[in-house]
C-alpha cells in the first residue's frame, strides 16, 4: 500500500511540475512570438509607407513629365502651325481680296498740269529720279504725277515733295469695301503698287513677278458685276507681264495704275 501511495503522490507532483513547465513555456513562447510581431511590424510598416510616398512621387513625376510632353506637343504644333501659316500666306491675301479687309483707299499725287509738254517735262525731270513718276496725257494736256500709292503712304510722299520746294497736290480714289469686284482689284493693285516700290529702290536690280501672278490666277473667277471690265483687264495686265519687272518698268505700271483708278474718280 506504501508503494502505491507513494507512486501516486509522486504522479500527481509531476503533473502539476509539467503544467508549471507548460505554463512557461507557453507564456515564453507568446512574448517571442509577440516581440517578432511586433519588430516585423515596426520593421515593415515605414518601408510600406516609404513605397506608397515614392509610388505617389512617381506618378506626380509621370503626370508632370506628361504634362510637359503636352506642353511639347503643343508647342510643336504651334510651330508647325506657324510654318504652314507661312506657306499659305498667298491663300490668306486671296481670301482678304474678297472679304473687303484689304486696303481700298489709294492716291494720285499731281505735281502740275501743263498744256505744253515740254513744261511738263521740266517738273517731271525734278520728281522721276525719286519717285514713280510718269507724264500722263490728259487729252490736249500734260499732268505731271510723282506716282500712286496706298493713301497712308501718299501723305508721305507729298511731306517730302513740299520739303523740297515741289508743289503738289493729292487725288483720293476710294473703292467700295462691300463689293467683291472693287475689293479684288483693290488686293491686286495693293500688291503690283507693293512690287512696283521695291523693284524701283536703288538696291534692287529687279523684281521676279512668279508668285504674285500665280496668286491673282487663284482668286475667284468673277464673270459679271460693276466694274467687272476693269478687274478682268487688271488680271489679263498682271498674266502678261513679264517674270521680272525693274526700274525702267515702273513708270509705265504706274501710268496704266492710273488709268485703273480713275475709272473710280467720282
């Protein structure tokens, strides 16, 4: 009986030695596990946060160099626009002559009227080495004109003529904005009177007359209206010219530029 009683005491203080050591262990094993959860989670936790700053800094970053390429591309396309606005200047003129927002007002200036040529003569000696100037034959009459101009280069002109002791005197022509005929002979006389000044400057040897006369082949074909006459003999002058005009030219143009406007003397 004592063997037993003592195996049985003996059993029940190994139980409650295994259940301390249970114990222990247990709680050791939680404040490990508990001491790695928590190293792993101050560990990883500002990596995460690190990852999700650096991904929102890329895609500022991918937004913004987006948004310089847009601003590339836009930029691109206004200098591409540019060019093509260069190239096509010739098209925007031939739309001008027929919308009436191209100059229409131009003047003759007069600098005498003879009944003898010869007196004519000695005027025109005075204004031809400056100037377009022509004697035109008015009838049994001589004018003497130091040229057409638009009318806000002509007052320019005049300025100088009466500075140098050369009386003169200004006739305004006007033509009519609202009509397509008046404003297509008005764009083509702006631009001859334009090639007309250049060919006669002392630097220019001569002017190559190529463009301006494939540009007035492109307007619009008009077949009748007021003054229809006078555009079509304008466009038949501009198509028979020659491919170049120089200095020796630009009296004669001038001369048949008169004749133009004053068809529109009123």
């Amino acid at each position: 009986m004592r063997y037993t009683r003592y195996n049985y005491k003996k059993k029940k203080n190994n139980d409650i030695l295994k259940f301390i050591l249970s114990f222990i262990g247990m709680s050791v094993f939680v404040i490990i596990v508990g001491v790695l959860l928590a190293n792993i989670i101050i560990h990883f936790l500002p990596l995460n946060n690190a990852s999700t700053a650096d991904a929102s800094n890329k895609n500022e970053q991918v937004q913004t160099d987006n948004s310089e390429n847009v601003s590339n591309e836009v930029s691109e396309g206004e200098a591409d626009t540019q060019v093509n606005a260069a190239e096509v200047v010739d098209n925007d003129k031939s739309s001008e002559a027929t919308q009436g927002t191209i100059n229409t007002s131009f003047m003759a200036i007069q600098c005498g009227y003879f009944a003898q040529e010869d007196n004519a003569k000695e005027i025109f000696n005075n204004v031809a080495n400056g100037y377009g100037a022509f004697i035109y034959n008015d009838a049994d009459k001589f004018k003497v004109l130091a040229g057409v101009y638009a009318a806000d280069e002509g007052q320019a002109i005049i300025d100088k003529l009466t500075a140098s002791g050369i009386e003169c005197a200004k006739v305004e022509f006007n033509l009519n904005s609202g009509s397509a005929i008046e404003n297509q002979i008005a764009g083509i006389y702006d631009g001859y009177l334009e090639i007309l000044d250049t060919a006669f400057k002392d630097d220019v040897k001569s002017f190559d007359t190529t463009d301006f006369k494939n540009w007035v082949s492109k307007l619009e074909d008009i077949k009748e209206g007021d003054k229809y006459e006078v555009l079509s003999d304008l466009k038949k002058h501009i198509n028979e010219l020659g491919t170049e005009i120089n200095k020796e030219d630009v009296s004669n143009e001038m001369q048949y530029l008169y004749k133009i406007l004053l068809n529109f003397n009123k």
